[in-house]
C-alpha cells in the first residue's frame, strides 16, 4: 500500500465482480456506488443496463455519464446477475455523489496504480467528489481510498484467497 496527497492506493491480484460477490461485507459502510466503466463502456447512459437499474431502483439515477445506485441495490443486482467481467469501473460513497468523474481520471487497466501512481487529475477529482473508495479492473484491480483501512483490508482478503 502507499500514501500519495492524502489518498491510499494498492493493486490486487482481483477483479470487482470478484470483491462484491466475494466479499460483499466489505462494502456494507457505502451508502452509494457511482459507476464509471461496465466492460470498458464509460457512458453508462447508453446501456440497457442503466434503463434497467433506474426502473426497478427509483432512487438510482445518472450523473454525468455514469450511473448512481444505491449500494445495497447494487450488491442485490450483482448476486442476480454477472454485471462485473473485467474492465470496470466502481466508486463508493457515505453520500450521495453530486460531482460526475471527468473523462480523464480512471482506474481502468491499463493504468495501474502501482506503477503510475496518484494522477493530479485523479487526485483533484476525489478531493472534490469525496468518493471512499474507488476500484478499476482488468488486470487486477486499483484501489484508491480516503484511508487506508479499507485498502488493507481489500488486500488482505485477495491474498487469503490466492
């Protein structure tokens, strides 16, 4: 794990769909999940998915070019059906999001946190959203969180399971 402008960041050896099936306890303090990238698909608004998700969950809605769900809504979707296949794209929040991702900030593969580190833009971002938590897969997952509890404990849980 490291520590960069106040932000916590890790890679695992792991995938979203892995973490929220898996390991859903993980996720029980977020109140809202912002999602930025479903299979690579960054404009949400345009999948059959988001009608989906904003008819049978009333609360859910979009802001930007992603998708606002409730977390508990989400974890109940991702247990019914594989949504996560690599190439995603998950921020987690306490509040509800008000400020969409800009296009250019992304945890998505082939960025790897690891060996790049903190971009400004990202960095800049997350000052101003206040997201908790974000993951982006493909290969492997990025972690980047506000602390690092919940990083540790991320990668704690994908080593015991490697």
């Amino acid at each position: 794990m490291n520590k960069t402008n106040d932000l916590y960041t890790a890679w695992a050896d792991a995938s979203i769909g892995e973490l929220v099936l898996g390991h859903p306890d993980v996720f029980s303090p977020y109140e809202y999940v912002l999602l930025t990238s479903i299979d690579s698909t960054t404009d949400l608004r345009a999948l059959p998915l988001a009608a989906e998700v904003e008819q049978r969950f009333p609360a859910s809605f979009t802001l930007g070019t992603g998708l606002v769900v409730r977390a508990t809504d989400l974890l109940e979707m991702t247990a019914e059906r594989e949504m996560f296949t690599g190439f995603d794209e998950t921020w987690w929040f306490t509040e509800p999001p008000r400020a969409p991702k800009p296009p250019e900030v992304s945890l998505v593969a082939p960025f790897n946190v690891r060996d790049e580190g903190i971009p400004a833009d990202l960095a800049r971002w997350m000052q101003q959203a206040r997201p908790d938590l974000g993951l982006g897969d493909g290969v492997g997952v990025n972690i980047v969180a506000r602390t690092g509890a919940i990083v540790e404990r991320i990668v704690r849980l994908v080593s015991m399971a490697n």
